[in-house]
C-alpha cells in the first residue's frame, strides 16, 4: 500500500498550488498526521490549467456578442477538465483512504 500509493500521491503532489504538501507517511504515522493528511488532500487545489483547442475560434467572430458567446462556451469546456481533475483526484483519495491499514 505505502509503496504504491506513496508513489501516486507523490506524483500527483507536483500539481499542488502549496509548497511541500504532506506525504502519505508510513505503518506507524500517528492518527493525528494521517488525519492531516487526508484533510489537505480533500482540499486539494492545483495550479494546473487545462488547455485544450478552444472549440470556437474568437478571431472568426461577426461581432462581440458572437465572440463573447465563444469566450464563454470555451471557458466551459475548461471548467469542465477541471471538474474532472477535481473528481479524478477525489476518487484516489477516497480509494486510498478506504485500504489504509492505519485507518
């Protein structure tokens, strides 16, 4: 479990908007650190953008309510990959937390 998923959670850690987030620990953590643990990555808030090709090209625009209309389609398709990153890691936590042995 600790080799697995602290390798996991370490590669995902680089995405963190804080420095130096917690590490999954090991065996004998105490209930105190491992709490914390999980609490931060509950939380967690990545600095990672999710770029992809914008479905409307703004420069193809008739006028600015078309291109605002644009702006605002495209800006959902982002929200979306992110919302999926947000469930994507909150599923692995669960996951973790549900086989850590210290839990």
């Amino acid at each position: 479990f600790f080799d697995v998923f602290g390798a996991a959670f370490k590669r995902q850690s680089r995405f963190s908007e804080k420095r130096n987030p917690p590490q999954l620990g090991g065996p004998d953590d105490d209930e105190e650190s491992v709490k914390k643990f999980y609490d931060f990555w509950y939380g967690f808030k990545s600095w990672r953008e999710f770029p992809h090709e914008d479905e409307w090209d703004l420069a193809e625009a008739e006028c600015r309510e078309d291109r605002r209309w644009m702006e605002r389609n495209n800006a959902k398709m982002r929200e979306k990959g992110k919302k999926y990153e947000r469930e994507r890691i909150r599923d692995f936590v669960e996951r973790a937390e549900a086989i850590d042995p210290r839990m």
